[in-house]
C-alpha cells in the first residue's frame, strides 16, 4: 500500500506517514456512504446526533494541546494561532449541536387564493445525501470542521479529502468522531496525492453535495464536471483590500493590519494584501507600519512567542520571493523581507507595486502586503474593486460618510470597519463572490446547503 509521507513544515523533516487510497477504496467507501444513507432505519435521530457532537467536543477539548502541536507541526502555524484554531474548532462542534435545536421548515400560507383554501402546508429539512469534501491545508482542523460537522449534524454520510500536507488533523477529528459514537460509514476519509481520484469522489454520481476549500482553478473545474443535481460550495482565495481614510487613527491601524496580513504567513483567503493609504498619511503609515511588521518574531511554530511561522511548501516560497522581487524591480519600495529557510521568508511591506503586477492583481498567499496611496475614497473603492476577486475588505476611519460610502460601494461579502479583512466567527456567513467562490460557509449556512425542504400539504375534508 502507497505511504503518504508527512514533513513539518517549517525544517521539512518527515515525522509521519499515512497510508493512501486507491480506486478500489474509494469505491468501497462511496458504496458504504451510499447504503447507510439509504438505510433510513439506520439514521441518527436528531437527539442522539446533537448527544454524538456534545461528546465530540469534550473528546477534542481532552486533546487540545495535541492537536494545536499537530497543526503546528504538519501545517507549519504559530502555535498560539494553532491553539486558538482549536478552540474555534471546539466551539464549531458546539455551534452545530445548537442549531440543531431550531433547525426546521416553515409554514407555507395557504388561503391566499379562492383554490388554495381548506390545505396546511409547511416544510420539513432533509439531508441532502452524500457529501463530498475537499479541504486545504490552512486551517488543517476548523475547516474540516466546517465541512465535516455540518454533514453529521444534518444526517449527510461524508468523505473527506484533506490536503495533502496536511493529514493529520483530518485523520484525528474523524477517529474522535468514530471514538464519540458515528458509525464509520457515515464519515470518511480518503487519503491520496492523485487530483484525478480526488475529481472520481468530486464527480460521483453518488454524491448529492461538494464541499471544496482551495485554489479557484481547481474549484471552478470541479464545478464543471459535477454530476446533474449535485450541488456544491466553493471558498476560493482573493486579495483583500483594506482602506485607511485620512481620518484614521493609525495607532489603532496598525496592529490590525499586521494581525491581519502576516497571520499564518498570509496564507488565508481573506489576509490583508491591498492596503490603500490616504497619500497625507502614506509615508507615516508606511514607516510606522514596517516597523511594527519588522519587529513580528518569526521562526519556528512550536515556540510558544513565534508569531509567522513558515509558508507550506519550497515552491511557495520561491513563488513568493520572485513575485516581490518582480515587483521591486518594476519600482515598488522593499520595506523588509529576504528569506531565512527553504520555507520561511521575513515579512515584506511593498510601497507603492505597479497596478500590472503580480502582487496587484493575484493573490499572494504570504507574508507579504501591498501600500498604494488615494486622493479621494471613491479612487480607493475604485482600485480595490478592480479585480476578479471579491471577499471581505475593509475600511479604517473615525468618519460616518466614507465608512458608509465604502460599506456599500465595496464588492465583498463582508465590509469591516475599522478592523482588518481577515475577521471571521465561525457561525457568521462567509462567501466568495466573483472568482472568490460560490455558496455561503459558516457552521449554521453549511448546515442549510446540506439538506432540502420537503413540503406537505394536508387537505381537509
């Protein structure tokens, strides 16, 4: 059987190994998640799914310093972000326990023309079927959470990809969910380096629901090949803009803005990227913010004071490393930066990057950000809509005019006022839009676009 070797991130030293899937197992798994949801007499009722997360929880909170070390190590994230990761995590299990208790239909009014009288209707929820889900390796733990737990809470069997660095966090939340009492078809996992056996489990006809987090080019090709009547959500990645007004208070900006664009290396959908500076403050934003970026301690994760840990893989630092050197030469400033491992760069502050270049216009995924300066505010909403992606930006300023110009001028889902682009609950809606994805996540959303409603209408007489 293929071994799935796993190295930490940061030194690249191998310290596990997992056994893959072939076809044969992928097609005994998909079988098995296909029978028990078809067995209707098998199925959890409602009470003893929301018994199983309650005891899921306790498990995961028994094991938090394990799996916040094994995010560290496998995904390469500070440990006191990993721990944090936890605990989100936690309370995502809680979170779908919760809403179970008010997860229902509708009444459906009748009586609203002479031929509809004399019925009741009203809707009940359905599980879906099937779920097919496809993780990324950033948030090793939450976002199988996020896709896993839905499933269990709704009554959905799933199987669950993880990315390929990073196993081993999906591989303990599912022991634990078999160890808190889920019969194993109902979730599984399917370990493998082949992107043609993870598109078989994606396009299945089988699967009724796809959960995919990862790169838009793989998400929206997935989409295309999706068997008629599956349905599906996608989180793809953008290049968050934030902008800070002239009125802005930057002692209250800057620890925002460091928080939200060198968290994790950069490496989250939503990290500040595009930060657009009122040009009267540009040059003391840009001192003072390199210097607040430049103090970050970055080094290895398991320490318990780092604070950028590694990016996930040598090529992505290659990547990133060219991307900021093309810049550089094509005329931004270089606040900071250089490298200090295969996989770890210092945190970089680009001044002013030509519009055209990368860091402009795709998605850096690293620990770098972008300053641009702006005249007036609807300049800067006009740059930060320019490209294909929209997410969650942000605007800093202690006005109420371009606070509100920017929250409903802005393409995104989510508008933050006066804190950075990458704030997320784990029960708030989290969308895409554009190139950025498709469908709604966030534990209580996920938990919808998982099942169905089933009307019943009752006649008297």
């Amino acid at each position: 059987m293929a071994k799935l070797q796993v190295v930490r991130a940061f030194d690249r030293v191998p310290f596990a190994e997992v056994a893959m899937d072939d076809a044969a197992a992928l097609e005994r798994k998909l079988a098995a998640a296909e029978h028990a949801f078809r067995d209707r007499a098998g199925r959890l009722p409602v009470f003893e799914r929301m018994a199983l997360l309650g005891r899921l929880a306790a498990l995961m909170e028994a094991r938090r310093t394990h799996l916040a070390e094994q995010i560290a190590r496998e995904g390469g994230k500070p440990l006191p972000d990993a721990t944090v990761e936890v605990i989100r995590a936690i309370d995502g299990v809680r979170n779908a326990a919760e809403e179970l208790r008010n997860f229902a239909g509708r009444e459906i009014p009748m009586g609203l023309t002479p031929f509809s009288t004399g019925r009741l209707a009203f809707t009940t929820r359905e599980p879906a079927g099937v779920v097919a889900a496809i993780s990324a390796f950033n948030h090793p733990l939450n976002l199988i959470v996020h896709q896993v737990v839905p499933a269990v809470a709704t009554g959905c069997p799933v199987i669950v990809k993880p990315a390929t660095a990073t196993p081993l966090s999906c591989l303990d939340l599912v022991a634990l969910l078999h160890e808190a009492g889920l019969p194993e078809p109902w979730c599984q996992t399917l370990v493998t380096d082949d992107n043609a056996l993870a598109e078989a489990l994606a396009t299945d006809p089988r699967i009724a629901f796809l959960s995919f987090i990862g790169s838009a080019r793989v998400g929206w090709h997935l989409r295309s090949r999706l068997a008629p009547g599956t349905r599906c959500a996608l989180e793809h990645g953008g290049a968050a803009p934030a902008i800070v007004d002239r009125s802005a208070e930057l002692e209250r900006v800057i620890e925002p803005l460091a928080k939200g664009g060198y968290y994790h290396a950069g490496q989250v959908c939503v990290s500040v990227q595009r930060i657009f500076v009122h040009e009267e403050r540009l040059e003391e934003f840009a001192e003072r913010f390199a210097a607040r970026v430049a103090a970050l301690r970055v080094g290895d994760p398991l320490l318990p004071d780092t604070e950028v840990g590694p990016l996930i893989l040598p090529r992505e630092t290659d990547r990133v490393a060219a991307w900021t050197e093309e810049a550089v030469a094509a005329g931004a400033t270089l606040l900071g930066g250089g490298r200090l491992s295969e996989t770890t760069l210092r945190p970089a502050v680009l001044v002013r990057p030509p519009a055209e270049a990368k860091v402009s216009t795709l998605e850096i995924f690293g620990p770098v950000t972008c300053v641009y300066g702006f005249r007036a505010i609807g300049e800067a909403i006009e740059a930060a809509n320019a490209l294909p992606f929209a997410f969650q930006a942000s605007i800093f300023t202690r006005d109420i005019d371009p606070a509100l110009e920017a929250a409903e001028r802005l393409d995104a889902s989510a508008v933050m006022i006066n804190d950075h682009t990458a704030f997320r609950t784990d029960w708030m809606p989290f969308a895409g839009l554009r190139q950025s994805g498709y469908g709604t996540g966030g534990i209580p959303y996920t938990m919808r676009d998982m099942t169905h409603e089933k009307m019943l209408v009752l006649r008297r007489g």
